[in-house]
C-alpha cells in the first residue's frame, strides 16, 4: 500500500514553493523529461523498466532533452526531482496504489474552475480536453 504520508508531504512541499495559481502546478509536469536523466544526488538512478522499454543505448528526443537543461537550471527544480523520486508506483510491479489513499490530498487541493474543467485557459485546459473527446485535436 503506498505511504500516504510520504505522498501527502510532498503534495505540501509542491504548494509551499509554488507561486500561486496553476503556475506550480504546471511545472512540476517537468518531471517527466526529469524521469529520462538520473540524478544521483538524490538517488534517483536510470529506471530498469525504461531500458527494457527502449534499450540501453536509448537517447530521448531533442524536445525532452531541452526540457531537462531547462529543468535544470528552474528553482524549482528540487520539486520535480522529488516527484522522480518518490513515485513509488510507476515502476515497481508489486505496489498496490488504491484511490482512497488520495482522496483527501484531492479534495484539499482541487478546485472546480467556474468555466468547467478544460474551459478554463489554464496551463492544462488541453488536457482536460483531450480526456474529454480524445478524437478531437487541441
């Protein structure tokens, strides 16, 4: 069962360095390019499952790679680091992640935006929107 304090305490060190609004949340989508790049500062090593998925000579595209240099030099940059670090269910076959473990952090920290989800002109409207009607284009 996944530790729901461990998850819940980096919820709030995600909201204590954002700014405000959707501008925090949307960066720590930054972990994804930070997923493809180790970091052994904090112990977060190239993941087994990516070289069986690509293979050991696997480079990620330019788009990607930009996006870690990016990452890199962000303040924020410890935030995602740590999202890479402690998703303890992306890659480990054997846990167990359950939806209740996450109810309460969702209902402290999401808001219904007045216009509805994906009509908002947030950072991640498209996205809502792409759930929404997936044969749709942005």
């Amino acid at each position: 069962m996944l530790n729901t304090t461990l998850a819940e305490s980096q919820v709030e060190k995600v909201e204590q360095r954002r700014l405000g609004g959707h501008l925090g949340q949307a960066w720590v989508v930054a972990h994804q390019a930070l997923r493809f790049y180790p970091d052994e500062s904090v112990g977060y090593t190239y993941p087994e499952q990516y070289i069986r998925n690509f293979g050991a000579d696997y480079k990620p595209e330019p788009y990607i790679e930009a996006a870690y240099k990016e990452a890199l030099k962000h303040k924020w940059y410890m935030t995602s680091r740590l999202i890479t670090v402690n998703d303890l269910y992306a890659f480990d076959p054997n846990v167990v992640v359950h939806l209740e473990d996450f109810v309460d952090i969702l209902g402290r920290n999401f808001r219904q935006p007045e216009e509805g989800l994906g009509f908002d002109n947030s950072p991640v409207a498209h996205m809502w929107r792409t759930m929404m009607w997936p044969t749709r284009f942005l």
